[in-house]
C-alpha cells in the first residue's frame, strides 16, 4: 500500500477519547480506541474539520517553520489571498507584505497574482471545451483527495491546471533566478497557509510529480511576527509596489471569488466539505449538467475560513473585500497578452492526472473479497443503526468494516454487548437454579428403608 504524509495528526496527550472528531470527520477516517483517537492514514483528506472540532485541541496540523529558510540562498514568501483578511481595515497591503523581509524573506509574490493565470486559462480551457460538464475547480487540495476515494468517476472533470499555489512558486523562482543568478534549486518559495491539506499537497502533490513549492508554513505560526513588522516600510522607507494583484487574484479568498475570476457562462460556488459532499453525490448521479464551472472549497466559506487561520472566517471575509475595494481599480500586472501567451504555451497545466485512491481493500484475492463484502453488508444488517459513535467507529457501517479487517469485535457495539450480558446473565441465573446431585440435600433419601 502507498504511503502518504499527512499533516494532521494526534496530540495523544489530550486525547480524551469524546468521539467528537469521528462524528464530523467527512470521510470517516476517525476511530476511538482504548480511550484515544485513532487516524486512518488512508482515508484523511487533510481536510482539518477535527481540527475545529476538537474540544480539547488534540488534532494539530504539522507545517513548516521559519528554521527552514536557511537551507536555502533566497527565500520567497507566497502569502495565499486569505491572508490579507486576517488583519485590520486599517492596515495597509503594501505594509504587510514588506513584513516578511523583516521575518527572513528577501522577496514575496502574491499567491492572488498566480490565481489570475489561473483563473485565465480555465475560461480560456471552458470556451474550447466540449465534454462532459461541469468542470471542477482543482485549486483545493483537499477536495480533490475527497474525490479521490469517494468520487472517483469525477476525476477526469477536474480542471486541467496546477494549483495558485504552485504556479506562484514557479513563476517566484524563475524570476528570481534570473534577478540574483541564483539557480533555480537553491532558492526556496515557501507557502503561507490557511489549511493544513496544503501541506500535503506539496510532500504528495497530485497533478505534477514535484512540488515547485519548498515549505507550507501556517499562517497561525507566522501571524504574530507579520505584526511585529508592520511598520517597517515606513520606519525603513520601504518600496510601495510590492502589492500586484488585483480584485480578480485576491477575490480567489473565500468562495464565489474563483468564480467571477473564471467568467464562466453558468458556475455554481460551495463551501464546507459537508456541503461539497452533498453537491458531488448530486453530480455523480447526474444532475447539473448544464453548469460549466464548479468551484469546491473544503472550508466553510473558502479559504477565509481556514483552520490555521486566525480571525473568525466572517470577520476575514468582511477584511478581504474591503481590500478588494479599496485596490479594485489598481492595473493588472499581466496584460491580457500576457495571460493569452501563457495559456497558448499551456505552461502552467498539469502534468500528471489526478488518479483514484484505494481505501478498505477486504483482500486481495476477489473471490475472498466478495465473501467478506458479503458478511459486511450481513454484520450491518445485524447491528442497531443508530451510528451513535460509542462504539469507537463513526456509524455501525464503519463499525462493520472495523470488524471485518479485525480491528474491532460485533462487542464493541454498546447495544450488542448489552444483549449479550442479558443472554449471559439469564443462563447464569438458570445455572445458579440447576443443583448439582452432590451439593444436594440428601438426608430425607438416606430415611427410607431405615430400621428403628
């Protein structure tokens, strides 16, 4: 079986063991044993849902930190569209991106101004395209491995390019390369995120063999020292033009903001992965088809609503269009052109597809697959149904798939196991009534035929 990294995981010292987690997880990749939570590699999406949920803070999102920077000769920060809602009205764009040369960087390109390119070449894709509709958006890393293991038909209805992230860093490199004469590998783009599912995208990234990006550090790690920064474009007299993108780029922060980007004729925008799970279960029994464009994002409210974020996601939401607002009329850095060209030399579509992942093999042998199917689907049918979760496993569904790989016991069902002490106490007490010849009372026997 492959192995993959996974972002999240399990602070076992605060594990309580509430079953919280496996309630909200989307793809059931939850379980509670002896006491502790338990996460099935194989089925977490990196979605961080038990993040949130999580009452005692037991789920992290491992991500880079500022150490890593000195591996490498020059450093660029790729601060995702979201960001920028995490701070106050009053705070200045060009102030918060001239802070990440106070924390060690030595240049930042805005992830806004790769998601333009983007969100040009889908239109551009969408008006030559003549099959199957709608086409997905693949800019959220965990929606796409969401698709992998539960909606696999789908795949090849995912847009056809690489994500902002990774064409940001593409684009940061070669131009510093050719600014400094630094080559290409020894400088490092390090990506700020909202979300630990970009974390994984770039150690397992799906739609090209090699992540350009270097580092995915969270934007709850680095927040703090961004604001004990801000001020030093004025202090050090700072240049006033580091900001490029426009509304279109930065819009690609919460939902609907990809989008209007992309222009679509007919488009359709979601937000929280229960919600996206509702709309691909519609599609994939073959509704909406007279929608072009399909823009997915795992967080309620798109990427504002990141779990590594800090402000509430409607405060970020509100922050983010204001800056949309106030920088709205700003001139695209990339002429129309320029985004033609670019999408003429298909440079930035991906190079690889996104394929299905395998999840729950019974066995390899298919003869003795289809017979565990079978006593899966009989084992469900004999437990109560009511997915309660006390059992350690997120619906008596799962609980049966747990019992069937061995990892589990029909017992584990609190119902089953009280039917089981009933059935056992009830033989007990026949037992207990049930007086064996040599423990019983013998002396009227030992009267009969006694001689006075």
């Amino acid at each position: 079986m492959n192995t993959y990294f996974h972002s999240v995981t399990l602070d076992t010292d605060k594990c309580k063991g509430c079953t919280n987690c496996i309630k909200r997880c989307p793809v059931e990749a939850i379980r509670v044993r002896d006491g502790k939570a338990v996460i099935v590699e194989e089925r977490c999406i990196d979605c961080g849902e038990c993040i949130r949920e999580c009452p005692n803070h037991a789920k992290i999102a491992v991500t880079d930190s500022l150490a890593k920077l000195s591996e490498y000769k020059y450093n660029i920060a790729l601060p995702a569209p979201s960001f920028f809602g995490q701070f106050k009205e009053q705070v200045n764009i060009e102030d918060v991106l001239y802070a990440f040369r106070g924390i060690g960087f030595d240049e930042v390109f805005e992830v806004a101004l790769a998601a333009e390119i983007v969100g040009h070449s889908v239109h551009e894709f969408l008006t030559e395209y003549k099959g199957k509709r709608p086409i997905f958006s693949s800019a959220c890393p965990a929606v796409l491995r969401l698709m992998q293991i539960k909606y696999p038909d789908l795949l090849d209805q995912v847009a056809p390019f690489l994500t902002p992230m990774e064409v940001a860093a593409r684009i940061a490199k070669e131009q510093a390369s050719r600014k400094t004469g630094i080559p290409y590998e020894e400088i490092g783009a390090f990506f700020i995120s909202p979300c630990p599912a970009k974390v994984t995208e770039m150690r397992n990234p799906m739609t090209t063999k090699h992540s350009a990006v270097n580092g995915v550090i969270g934007v709850n790690l680095i927040y703090k020292d961004i604001i004990r920064h801000l001020g030093d474009r004025t202090t050090n007299g700072g240049p006033d033009k580091l900001q490029r993108a426009t509304k279109f780029g930065m819009a690609w922060g919460y939902v609907t903001g990809e989008s209007r980007n992309i222009a679509a004729a007919t488009t359709l925008a979601v937000g929280g992965i229960h919600n996206v799970i509702s709309l691909l279960e519609e599609i994939e029994r073959g509704e909406l088809k007279d929608v072009d464009f399909v823009e997915v994002q795992a967080c309620t409210g798109g990427c504002v609503g990141g779990p590594l974020n800090i402000q509430n996601l409607f405060v970020g939401r509100i922050r983010l269009r204001d800056l949309i607002k106030r920088f709205g009329t700003r001139e695209a850095y990339f002429t129309e052109a320029d985004l033609q060209e670019i999408y003429r030399q298909n440079r930035f579509a991906a190079t690889e597809p996104v394929e299905p992942r395998a999840i729950m093999t019974l066995d390899e042998d298919v003869s003795r697959a289809l017979m565990k199917m079978e006593r899966l689907d009989q084992i469900t049918d004999e437990l109560p149904g009511l997915d309660c979760g006390a059992c350690g496993s997120p619906s008596c569904r799962a609980l049966a798939e747990d019992i069937i790989r061995g990892i589990a016991f029909e017992t584990d069902c609190v119902i089953k196991l009280r039917e089981k002490v009933k059935i056992l106490a009830e033989e007990i007490l026949d037992l207990a009534r049930i007086v064996p010849p040599s423990m019983s009372d013998n002396s009227k026997k030992g009267d009969v035929g006694r001689e006075d």
